[in-house]
C-alpha cells in the first residue's frame, strides 16, 4: 500500500516529512480490540518471588480461595503441601525443579492466575 506522493516530490525533505508523517498515521491506527473481558480485582500477592523453600500467598481482606493449584506450563497440576492461615496460605516448594510455575486461585467462580519463578 503506497501513499499518494505529495505534489513537489523532487524536494526530498518534503518527502521525507510526507512519509514520516504517512507512517505515524498507519501505525497509530487500532491493531486490537479490547473486548471488555471483566478480570477479577486482585489483591492478591506471592512473596518472596522467586520462591526458595517456601512462599506465601497472600488475600488480605478477600475471601478465603476455594482452591489454590500450582501448574507448570504444561497445564499438569503439581501435589504440592499447602497451609492456610487467617488471610494467607504458605506453599512448601521445596519440590519444585527450577523454572517457573502459575499458581491459579479459585475466588468463587473466578480463577486469578500468578506467575512463580524458582
């Protein structure tokens, strides 16, 4: 798809305006559409990350998750020992091979998805 050429073309600077300008114009347009995809509001957090021994997932005055799973990239679920307090839940993964992990968080009919690296 090429532009109509300016009137003056021989001018070069003028040329290379018109294209800069061209260009700035055709990037600019809309390449995605955001399809109002409602995500849960998250005030959830994983600390330390990268993870060690063990790491704590936080949901401060959230309600307790139904389920908490650890997943590697290939969808499996990991058996990993996990304990919930109050506002928190501990997950020992000392077990865990070095790479990285999405932990999904049932919140009702909603799963939050994090990433882990160890």
């Amino acid at each position: 798809m090429q532009p109509d050429l300016p009137p003056n073309v021989n001018d070069s600077l003028n040329l290379y305006y018109f294209y800069k300008d061209y260009v700035f114009n055709l990037c600019s347009i809309t390449t995605s559409v955001d399809h109002d995809v409602k995500k849960p509001k998250s005030s959830l957090s994983i600390y330390p990350n990268p993870v060690s021994d063990k790491c704590t997932i936080s949901w401060g005055d959230l309600k307790k998750p139904e389920s908490i799973d650890v997943l590697d990239l290939s969808g499996s679920e990991l058996e990993l020992s996990i304990s919930y307090g109050d506002n928190y839940a501990t997950l020992v993964s000392d077990q865990l091979p070095v790479g990285i992990f999405i932990v999904r968080i049932q919140m009702g009919q909603d799963y939050i998805y994090k990433k882990i690296v160890k």
